[in-house]
C-alpha cells in the first residue's frame, strides 16, 4: 500500500510541476505574441522611414535595433495627409526593453508618449528593403523574448514583414 501511495504522489507532484511549467511558457508565448502584433501594428502606421531624429533631448538613428518613422498626424482627430509625427521604435538592450517614444507635429492631436511595449527582450534586429533605409517601404524585424522558466532559459524568437501601409 505504501509503495502505490508514494507513486500515486509521485505522479501527482509530477503533474503539478509539469503543468505549472507548460503555463509559464504560455504566458511567455502569450506575451511574445502581444509584443509581436504591437510592433507590427506601429511599423505598419509608418509613412516614411527617417534617417534620425532628437526626441527629448537624444537622437535616434535609424539602424540595426532602432527605427525612425513617420506617422500621418492626428489633426482634428483624423489622420492627415501632409502633417507628420515622429516615432521612434528602439531597443534597449540593458533593460532589455522594446521602447517607443512619439514626438507629434505641433498642430497634432496626438501628444508626446513614451511606452514600454515590452519588456523580457533578448535581442531585436530591423532590416530593411534598400541599403538606404529611408528608401525602404517594408521594414523586417526579428525579435526574441524570453524568460526563464523554473530555472531553464525559455526563448520565443518571430520574425515580422510589416510593408508601411502608410509610405508616399
């Protein structure tokens, strides 16, 4: 009796462990999927591409981890065809965070933000179309996040082609 009481909690603890591991990666999964169509949703807003640009007293240029671009402004609450706002999709690498930051045209609706669109970054890579990247319309974007999980590394990499739905 006693040899099938320990299997029986054996199994039991088992299945506990076993599941509380498959629920963290899902909510790393889930994570990683927000943050994916997050960064997809911004770089399709973009109009143009930007060598670089100073938001809040840094400049950013656009690169292998950050992307300068224009969105259409907000202008009466309606995008507008000739006014843009600046917006700056960076990674931060030490706090391995995927940043974004908006500078909008003085006559934009839209105000200045900064927001953390994740967070659990492990690395972030932009391509782009042309050597040029302010001739490029698509921008390409390899993001890995990642947790640990129950002390083992737990690693979600996507890669995403987002065409700037916006670009003149």
């Amino acid at each position: 009796m006693t040899i099938i009481i320990l299997v029986v909690v054996n199994i039991f603890v088992g299945t506990i462990h076993f599941n509380r591991d498959e629920q963290s990666r899902i909510d790393v999964g889930d994570a990683a999927s927000r943050t994916f169509s997050t960064l997809d949703e911004s770089l399709r807003q973009g109009k143009s591409i930007l060598t670089s640009s100073a938001i809040n007293g840094t400049t950013y240029t656009t690169g292998d981890q950050t992307v300068v671009l224009t969105w259409p402004s907000l202008v009466a609450g309606s995008p507008s065809a000739s006014v843009t706002d600046t917006v700056v999709i960076t990674y931060n690498a030490a706090q391995q965070r995927l940043v974004q930051y908006i500078s909008p045209d003085a006559t934009s609706s839209r105000g200045p933000s900064t927001a953390i669109l994740t967070t659990n970054v492990t690395d972030l890579y932009f391509r782009y179309t042309s050597d040029n990247p302010t001739a490029s319309t698509t921008v390409a974007a390899t993001i890995v996040t990642g947790a640990t999980v129950n002390g083992q590394p737990f690693k979600q990499t996507a890669i995403l082609n987002a065409t700037l739905r916006n670009h003149s």
